[in-house]
C-alpha cells in the first residue's frame, strides 16, 4: 500500500475534528470562503476511513490527486475514485465519500456557492455496504 | 529539468488556443461553471510560457500541483510558485503567471463567482521583465 499519510502536494493539516468521519482523516483550508464564495480543503483520509452521509447547500467538487477510493450519491451504485478523478455533487443531494478498505486516499474539496451554508451532516455509512466494496 | 510535458495527475488536454499566452500551454477543462458557478481547469505552462496581463471579474484560486514559475499581482513584486502554492486573485486585480524559464508548470485554476463574466485580456507581460526573473 503506498503511504500517503503525508499528503504529496499540500500539507496535511489537522485531523478532522468532528464526529463525521469513521476512521482518521486530516484536513487543511486552502482558501477560506470569504471574499471568493467558494471554501477549498485538501482532505486526507487513511485507508478505511470515510464520512457520514451529507450534503452541501451549495455543491463541492471533489478532485482526486492521489490514492483510490469511493464515492457514493443517494440512489446510485458507488463510484471507483483514483489520481485525476473529478466529482461534481450538486446542491442539496446526499452522498458520501472515502478512502478503499487498502488505500489512502487524498483529495481537494471545492464547496461552491458558500453562501447557502454549510453541510448538512447525517447517518454513518451501513457498515455492511461500505465493507462489501 | 523535470519533464512535466504529461501533467502528472490530471490530463494535459487541448493546446491553449488563443493570442493571450506566449509560449505553449494546454488545458483541461475539469468542471464547467453551469451549476455550480465556478469553472475548474487544470493549465500546463511550457518552461518560459506566460500569459498576458488579465484580470477576473469574479476573483480565481490557483493551486500549483507540479513544478516552478511566478505569479504577479499588478503593484506587487513577482512571488515565486512552486508545488503546494496557493493564491487568491481578487476580483478585477490585474495579474500574469506562468511557468519559470527552465521549468514547466502545473496549476490548478478555479475561477470563482463566474456569472461575473469571463477574463478581461489585455497587454504582454514586458520581455525584460519576465527575462530578469
């Protein structure tokens, strides 16, 4: 497995401080919201790790630059990320992200439209679901 | 010199294809604005490319993913780029940037609150500047 407990590109900030996240995952802010609308992290996740179900009032966009993962939208089959994977969530729809069971998995997260609020977090992923992937 | 003619992470894309960059480019367009206003693209700079002065009526984020080059805000001094940097335009600031002379460039371009029009284009960064670099 490659190790990419220190991000490649961007720092890899501070673990994630809250209750949405099975596993460990670390974020840094790249550029706050103020002034652009538009909230960019690079976020860190170790392998098994992932985050509740939520959404975002405004969409994200998700930009993979290293490791694999998933990417699941309410109602549809989880989707494979990989380096160079691009997700565009649209406002309001529920989903979840993070890494496979045996990668890490980095990615940018671009919230757009910061205006409309922050995200909406909800359940933990079936743990079931997410162990058969 | 790293040869970063492949974009490491993202596709290179399509040759940058108008008068407002001297040297070669590609770019990939990552995310349309429609949706969720704000178009994402990833920008390979040759060693040597730059574009013209321009200015962003909505504000843009670059985020360097590979390599060396510079980024300058009108007013200011050249600022050095290199992997991991970040920089926030603000709307309507007159900037150029670009690739080192003897290293490619790979960034990341979000360009923000885009339903505030597209880039305003205007004069060539002075040779003898760029060239003192």
């Amino acid at each position: 497995m490659k190790d990419l407990s220190e991000s490649i590109i961007f720092p890899k900030g501070e673990p994630v401080g809250h209750d949405h996240f099975k596993g460990d995952a670390w974020l840094t802010r790249l550029s706050k919201a103020e002034g652009w609308n538009c909230s960019i992290s690079n976020v860190t996740f170790s392998p098994g790790c992932r985050n509740n179900w939520h959404s975002h009032p405004g969409g994200q966009i998700l930009l993979v630059t290293a490791g694999s993962g998933w990417y699941q939208e309410e109602g549809k089959e989880p989707e494979k990320l990989s380096e160079g994977s691009v997700i565009r969530i649209p406002a309001d729809k529920r989903h979840w992200h993070g890494a496979a069971k045996d990668s890490w998995l980095v990615h940018i997260a671009i919230s757009t439209n910061f205006d409309r609020g922050p995200a909406n977090w909800q359940e933990p992923v079936d743990d079931d679901l997410y162990n058969s992937l």
